[in-house]
C-alpha cells in the first residue's frame, strides 16, 4: 500500500512538472547598447529620473518587444556622483514582456529582466548613457510543488541587445533626439 500511495505521489509530481525548449528567432541586426546624447550631463541628471517614472513610463511605453505589450519598470537611481549616476530599472515585480527573440512551446516567451542605465559626462559636453542587462530570463514551463503549488521555472538566457537599445531608444524619443529603431527579428513589429 505504502509503495503504490508513493507511486501515485510520484506520478502526479512528475505530470505538473514541465519543460519546454527554448528557440531563437532570426535576427540579423545588432543593437548598440550605449549612445552619446548632445545634451550635458548636468541637464540630463536633472531629467533622467523623471523621465523613468512610472506615470512617465505608462504615457510614453517602454517598447521591450514589438509584440505590443509595453512594460512598465520600476526605477531606482543606484548612484550619484560627479562621474556619474546609475538608474536600475525592473524586479521589483518581476516586471514581464514577450520576447521578440525567445520562443517557448511555441509562443514569444514571457520575459524579464534587470537593467541598468549608466549616464557619464563626455568631454565634449556631451552625456554617454550604456543598458546592461542582468537576469534576463524567461519562463520555460512549470516546476512542481512549491507550499502553494506549481510555480513558474525560470531559465537564464543570453542578452539579445533589442531590450537595451530599447531604453535608449525609449530615452531618445524622450528627450526629442533621433534615432533609428530597434532591429528586431524577422516578423517582429
């Protein structure tokens, strides 16, 4: 009895638990993940942390992916000095978008990431901001059991740069600079 009530537990462990292969779209281009502005360092310290605000942000969209859903991050600045200064963007949440670049059974995967936007003074008067991304993940099917049941498996993947460039677009647009879009992959908005 013990062995077929062990059996049955074991079976319905392994049925909640799933995994799914990660695939790659197409994708030619390469985003630049730092751009020089032609705006001083010292006016764009003045503006950077509103322009990441939430209510800035839900107005504007930040475009992660060209699927259509723009996501919001949460911001923090991380450091001030003369230098300098960092914004973090995201994981307060777990902030989610579909990925341009991530497959998973099938469909964009949901995505989520850290970032950080390093903004420096250039010696030409000019502000060189650079994203790098930290924990970029997606889901890839389910674990199980956690005390509230089955919860999400996360899987590490590599930088595509379509995110990053996507905040300096994002910043671009902002403050009234252009630039050329995101290069995305082939079918993506």
């Amino acid at each position: 009895m013990k062995t077929l009530i062990t059996v049955l537990i074991s079976c319905f462990l392994i049925s909640c638990t799933s995994i799914y292969e990660i695939k790659v779209s197409s994708f030619e281009g390469v985003n630049e993940t730092n751009f020089i502005y032609p705006i001083a360092f010292e006016e764009l310290l003045n503006k950077a942390d509103i322009l990441f605000s939430y209510k800035a942000q839900k107005n504007n969209e930040i475009r992660l992916s060209g699927s259509g859903n723009p996501a919001v991050l949460y911001s923090k600045v991380n450091h001030l000095s003369e230098s300098g200064f960092e914004i973090q963007l995201g994981d307060i949440s777990r902030s989610f978008w579909r990925s341009d670049f991530y497959i998973v059974n099938g469909r964009p995967a949901q995505t989520t990431g850290v970032f950080t936007v390093k903004f420096e003074p250039t010696t030409d008067g000019q502000t060189q901001v650079s994203v790098k991304v930290e924990k970029l993940e997606v889901i890839n099917g389910t674990e199980c059991c956690g005390p509230h049941g089955r919860y999400s498996r996360y899987t590490n993947v590599a930088s595509t740069t379509i995110e990053e460039y996507a905040i300096l677009y994002y910043l671009g647009e902002q403050l009234g600079i252009s630039m050329h879009k995101p290069y995305r992959p082939l079918g993506a908005l």
